[in-house]
C-alpha cells in the first residue's frame, strides 16, 4: 500500500493548472483580448543550469534505502542534506549571473532558484550511517535500515 503524500498531489493539481492555462494561451487567436503570461520567462523553468524542486526516486535495496535525485547546474557547496531515523531533508540553491559589457550600457541579469524538501522514509533507518555522494548533477544518498526494520530469515526445520 502506497502511501499518501499531500504535496505530490498539490505539485499534480500545479501541473494540471499549468497544462490548462498553456493550452488556453495556445489557442489565443481565439482570446486576443487576453493578455499573454510572462511565465515562460521564469529562471527556473527557462533558464539552462536552473532547477525547480527535483525530482526524487526512493529505492529499498534490502539493507538500506537509496535517493537518488537529478540536479543539473547545481554545485556540490549548495546541496545540504540531513537525515533523521524516519525522514530526509534535501535543500540547495542555484544562481546565475549574466554580465555584458558595451560601449555605452552595462547589461547585468540574475537568476535564482532555491528548495527545500522534507521525504518521510518507509521505514527507520540510521542516520549516523548515511552516505551522501553527487556526480555529474545527480546525487545520491545510502541510508542503512535500522536493526529492528531489517527482514530477518529464520529458518525452520
């Protein structure tokens, strides 16, 4: 059985919103009157190297668990992670800076994008044990099963 998540289903019901109003916009010829959205200029939508809240992929390899959660753009010194015996909290920041320089005008852009995200875990594990590792924007943490939620073979005879 699953386990119900209220901010999954607040990001579906965001993104459905979103499919809504973009194919509202498509149609404009239609709705001339109404002002286009700027929306599609958002740093975290557009912008190459920018993230919103990643994605999150959550898989029990028997004595632990491991997240795994892609991060284009982002440093390794902006990702912080911290682990407690029944959840993980995941937050870090993307910035980038646009400068131009030409005769007369100084043309300077920024962007920011930043998140923070708490996962409850299915079962206990060991904080103290976590291992958190990120490569090529992808990061990934280990965290091991506490004793007590670890399956147990018994054999009978």
């Amino acid at each position: 059985m699953a386990r119900w998540d209220p901010l999954r289903e607040i990001t579906r019901m965001e993104e459905e919103i979103r499919r809504m109003f973009d194919r509202l916009w498509d149609e404009r010829s239609r709705w001339e009157f109404l002002p286009a959205p700027t929306r599609g200029r958002l740093a975290v939508e557009k912008e190459e190297g920018l993230v919103g809240t990643p994605a999150v992929d959550l898989v029990d390899k028997g004595n632990s668990l491991v997240l795994r959660s892609e991060m284009p753009g982002v440093t390794k010194n902006d990702i912080k992670v911290s682990v407690t015996e029944d959840s993980i909290t995941i937050s870090g920041k993307v910035e980038k800076k646009e400068e131009e320089k030409k005769e007369d005008y100084y043309f300077c852009e920024r962007a920011y994008s930043s998140w923070r995200r708490t996962l409850p875990l299915p079962v206990k594990v060991k904080p103290d044990g976590a291992k958190a590792k990120y490569e090529n924007g992808v990061l990934e943490v280990v965290l091991p099963k506490a004793e007590e939620t670890k399956k147990k073979e018994v054999k009978v005879e």
